[in-house]
C-alpha cells in the first residue's frame, strides 16, 4: 500500500482539477493559472536534472522549449487545422485527442535532438563555457525560427486553437488540463526513475567530482549525453503543451529572458532536489500572477527576491533535499522511487 | 573593393564597442573568476549618465556650455559616476556572497538578477519612451575615393585601442596589476601576503565599469537613440566575444571584440541581415569547439 499511495494522491488531485475545471468550478482565468504551473514544474524539474543534479550551468533552456512548441505545432497544424500556408487538414478532425499526444511527443524529440548540440562540446568543456555554448544555441535557435518564414518568422504562428477546438468537438472535456497534467506527472515520474536508477547515479556522481566519476567507471560522456538529451526533450514537451494553450507562438517569447525565468525557478526550490524545483514552479507562478498589478515593477521584484535568497538562503528553499528528508515522518506514508 | 573597405571600417567602429564592453567582462573575471553578467547593463546606464550629464548637467538644460567642453567634461564625469555604479554593485551584491565564501554559481545568479533590476527599474524610472541624445560633434566627413570617414568614428576606434592601451600597460607594469595577477593566481595566499585583496577588486570593478560608461558615451553619440534594453544583447555578445578570446586575457577579449565585430558587419554585408545573429553564434561555436578554452585561453589541467 505504502508503494502507491503517492500515485494515489497525485491521481486523485489531477481528477478532481480535472472535476472542477468541467463543473465550472474554477473559471478561465484559475485554469490558465494551473495550466501554467504544470508547464513551469516541467521546466524547472528538467532544467534542475542539468543545473542541479548535474551541475553544469545551462542557461539557455527557453531554446529547447521553443523547438518543442514549433515542431508540435507545426504538426498539429498541418494535421487537423486550416492554415494559410500549410492548407488543408490531412485528418479527420475526430482523431484530434489520439495524435496530440504523439504531436507532442514528436515535438520533445526533436528539442531532444536539439539538445546534442549542447551536449556534445559539454563532454570537453565545463562551466563557463558551457553557459556560453547554451547562450549561443539560444540565440541561434531564435535567429533560424525567424528567417524560417514558411512559418511565420518573426511574425509567429498560430492555428493551434483549431486543434484544442476539434478535440472539444470529438468530446467537451477540458482536453488541454488533461494533457498538462499527464505531462507533468510523466516528467515527474520519469526524472525521479532516471536520477535514481542505477545509470542516473552517475549524474550526481559528475556533480561532486568529474575527474573522480571517470575514474570509479562511470561513462561520464554518455551520461551528459542522455541527461541533456532527456532535459531538452522534456523542455520540448513542456513547449508543445505551452504552445497549444496559449495558441500562438513567436520566437522572441523564448529568448533569455524565459531562460532566466527556468534558472530563477531552479535556484528559487534548490539545486538537486525535485519536489524544492516543482514547489518552486507554483510558487514562482502564484508570485508572477499576484504582481501582475504592478506591471513592469514586477520585474524589478522578483529580482531582487532571488538576490536576497541568494544573500541569506543561497541553497533555496528545499536546498538538495527532497521533501521526505526535511520531514522524516512523511517516510512512513510513501515511498517514491 | 570601395564597399569592403567601408565596411571594414564600420566593423572596426563595431567591434571597438564590443572590445570595449568585453575586456571589462575580462578584468572581473580575470581576478574574481566571475562572469559579471550585470556588466552590459551597467553600459547601458553608462548610456543614460552619459545623457543624464550631456543635457541636464552640462547641455542645454543646465549650465549649458558649449558642445566642446560638454564632451570634454562629460567623459571623466560619465566614467566617474558609472565606476560609483559598478562598485556599489560590488558592495552590495557581491562582497557579502564573497565573505561568505559562497558558491560561485550563487554569485553568478546574483548577477544576473542585478542586471534585471538595472534594465528594468530604469524601465520603470523613465518610462518606455526613448531618449535623443544631443549631438556633441560637429560631424566632419572624410572622403578617401569613395569610403568616407566621420571623426566619430575615427575617435571610437582611438579610444577602444587607447583604452587597450592603458589597461595593458596597467595589468602588466603596475604594482597593482601584479596584485590583480596573484588574486586570480591564488586568492588564499594573497591576503597572507599583505595585499588589500578588497582595494584591489574595487579597483578591478572601477576600471571595468569605468569603460563600460565611456563605451555608453561613445555609443550614444554614434547610435543616438537610448533604450533600456540596449545593454542586454550588447553586454550578452560581447561576454561571447570575450570567451572566444579567451576570458581572463585582456588582449584576447579586444582581439574577440573585434573578430565578433568583422563577422556581424560583413555578415549583414553580403547576406540578408537577419541572418547576423545566426551566423555570427555558429561560426563562435565553431571556434569554441576548436579551441574550448578560447582563442588565447591556455588548458588548465585539473589536480586530482
């Protein structure tokens, strides 16, 4: 019993929001604020596995995130919406709610696919000229969105709320909340497997001591290779999903200034633990919604409550602890592996 | 022929902003092996003291001098009051981290937040309207054939290679440069030895600050429309350009300053110009994968 009662729990809270938004208990506004705190847990939880787990310094995850919500996009589009430049829908609109997921799924492997370009000078390079390298491939990823104009450009693309329209006609259920929140509890799931498993081991091992982890055996290329590749795609994923649930995309919505919103995420919960990146992502989302009257002081805000964390709590909130480790008592009700 | 020569010339006033931007990335970095990611923005509020100073300070507004002495005065004073702005930075953001000997990824992301909270609470200050900045230089033109060549322009160039100048001699020939150069050799020892170590990195954070603020002056005065996100992609490239140099070498950061320069401006020369940014990252990428750590960076070998 003690093995499921986490799944258990986490079920019963994805139905009974699921309940609520079609009941109409919570109105537009509340489930955009939720959609968003699924899509922000998938962000910071993936970019932790590199900023945290890991300990390399990425900072130019928006990129992966943008590949993720072009691809996706551009598929669902294609697929089952009417689009100026990509015409006529090659599907039936019915079979809308079977190929999201797999649109989306496309969508984080190609971000993944993305993420070897990070990936393979990390096996030589380490800190500063990491965060160089995924500066730069941010910057690239953008420019080459923005001379693609097939798609757009600059201007941005958009046709993706035809998609969520055609999967409310096939059943008027809120399909989007659904898939944010499997999205989540699958990158929750997954990256709890990976990091401790036997393989993931590794990826804390690169953390205390490279030249050590090369030495006791550990295939530290091949680690950093699926570990980018893993984060990326999951960025990707949480791309596609924001795409469909804002409905329209331009490239400059994924440029450093969303990289700095994952790492202030990341840094916010505590680097290396996974329920401190995914509290952090509520709590950094409820932050942003409540400055919202301040407009641009915001900005200046949440800033300065990243320099103070740093000055008097650099380790965050949880601060590499998971949740059962701060309250031990918690161990006897679950188990989470 | 003409055009490439032009354009050499313009890519010489571009990269001198870069370089210039850059070998202040290279003097922190060099000694507190932090990348000072608040570096661009603090140009940027080099940008707007420097009109703060040009038109409500000496200019029109105040005690309205003519154009000649306004620049004359304007540079100490813009280089003065943008030094005080780096090194209160320093005093409030990084020093307490650095007592407290912490991570330097924490110092990091201070300074990245610092630069968040210079672009926009200046946002907030001065609203989002963009700023004109007066015109201190009676531009004069020089034709050579068919390339022409303003005195602006001459005199940005002058500066970044004055500016190279000076901070060469300063880092290898001055007492205090040897400081600098143990501090980033052995922050331990250094202390034991009697050298200031917190002068010394004031005075790092006031020479780099210092010509972060005469390169917002120079650009005002070449691009004279002022905007408080102009310091963002500037500062973010030319913090590239520094590592393609090397990061921790001054000639390495002017050197990258102006290769990143040359690309960008012969880039929007001979292909569509939207292609700059692209360009411009693969081909760093390229060199950084030749050279990890930068063109004049040297491998540090790890002790195990």
């Amino acid at each position: 019993m003690k093995k499921y009662t986490i799944n258990i729990a986490f079920l019963a809270g994805c139905l009974l929001i699921v309940l609520g938004a079609q009941a109409g208990l919570f109105n537009l506004y509340i489930q955009s604020v939720i959609l968003f705190m699924g899509i922000n847990i998938i962000l910071s939880t993936s970019l932790n596995l590199v900023n945290g787990s890991m300990g390399e310094f990425s900072c130019g995850h928006a990129a992966f995130m943008c590949v993720g919500a072009y691809v996706s996009s551009v598929v669902t589009v294609l697929l089952f919406a009417q689009n100026k430049i990509l015409g006529a829908p090659l599907l039936p609109p019915e079979l809308a709610p079977f190929f999201f997921p797999i649109a989306i799924i496309i969508g984080g492997a190609v971000a993944a696919l993305v993420g070897i370009l990070v990936a393979v000078p990390s096996f030589k390079t380490r800190g500063d000229y990491l965060a160089i390298i995924t500066i730069a491939v941010n910057y690239m990823v953008i420019s080459g969105l923005e001379n693609l104009d097939i798609i757009g450009g600059p201007r941005g693309f958009m046709g993706m709320k035809q998609v969520v329209y055609a999967m409310t006609d096939v059943a008027d259920i809120p399909w989007m909340m659904i898939w944010t929140l499997l999205g989540t509890a699958f990158t929750l799931w997954i990256l709890r497997r990976y990091t401790s498993s036997t393989f993931g081991k590794g990826v804390n091992a690169i953390c205390q001591d490279e030249i050590a982890a090369e030495i006791m055996s550990v295939n530290t290329d091949r680690i950093k290779l699926v570990t980018f590749m893993l984060s990326s795609g999951l960025a990707g994923v949480a791309g596609g999903l924001f795409a469909h649930v804002i409905g329209y995309v331009n490239p400059q919505s994924f440029n450093i200034l969303k990289s700095t919103e994952c790492l202030v995420m990341v840094y916010l919960g505590g680097m290396g633990s996974l329920t401190g990146a995914a509290m952090s992502a509520v709590l950094f989302t409820l932050l942003l919604e409540a400055l919202r009257p301040l407009q641009i002081i915001k900005w200046v805000i949440i800033p300065l409550i990243l320099v103070l964390l740093m000055q008097f709590r650099p380790e965050g909130i949880m601060g590499n602890k998971e949740l059962s480790d701060v309250f031990p008592k918690l161990k006897r009700y679950f188990s989470f592996k | 022929m003409e055009a490439l020569f032009q354009n050499i010339i313009n890519a010489l006033q571009w990269g001198s902003f870069y370089a210039l931007i850059a070998l202040g990335y290279t003097l922190v970095y060099g000694v507190l092996l932090l990348i000072n990611f608040a570096h661009g923005d603090i140009f940027m509020v080099g940008a707007y003291i420097a009109f703060g100073v040009s038109v409500f300070v000496l200019g029109v507004q105040g005690l309205d001098l003519p154009n000649w002495a306004v620049l004359a005065c304007g540079v100490p004073l813009t280089m003065i009051l943008t030094a005080g702005v780096g090194v209160t930075l320093e005093r409030i953001a990084y020093r307490p981290l650095r007592r407290k000997g912490a991570h330097r990824l924490y110092v990091v992301i201070t300074a990245l937040m610092c630069g968040l909270i210079l672009e926009n609470g200046n946002l907030a200050l001065l609203g989002a309207s963009r700023k004109k900045f007066p015109e201190l230089m009676e531009k004069t033109v020089w034709s050579l054939g068919d390339v022409s060549v303003t005195n602006l322009k001459v005199l940005v160039i002058f500066a970044a290679f004055a500016v190279f100048g000076i901070l060469n001699f300063i880092v290898t020939r001055t007492r205090i440069g040897m400081a600098m150069r143990a501090i980033s050799y052995d922050k331990f020892a250094i202390p034991l030895m009697g050298i200031p170590v917190d002068t010394i990195i004031v005075f790092t954070f006031v020479l780099g600050s210092g010509f972060a603020g005469l390169a917002g002056m120079l650009f005002a005065m070449s691009y004279p429309i002022l905007e408080p996100y102009m310091g963002a992609l500037i500062g973010w490239k030319a913090f590239i350009a520094a590592v393609v140099g090397g990061i921790g070498d001054i000639r390495g950061a002017f050197v990258g300053g102006f290769l990143l320069g040359f690309i960008e401006i012969l880039v929007v020369a001979f292909f569509p110009s939207t292609l700059r940014d692209l360009i411009a990252f693969s081909i760093l990428l390229v060199i950084l994968w030749m050279k990890p750590t930068g063109l004049f960076g040297i491998a540090r070998h790890q002790k195990i």
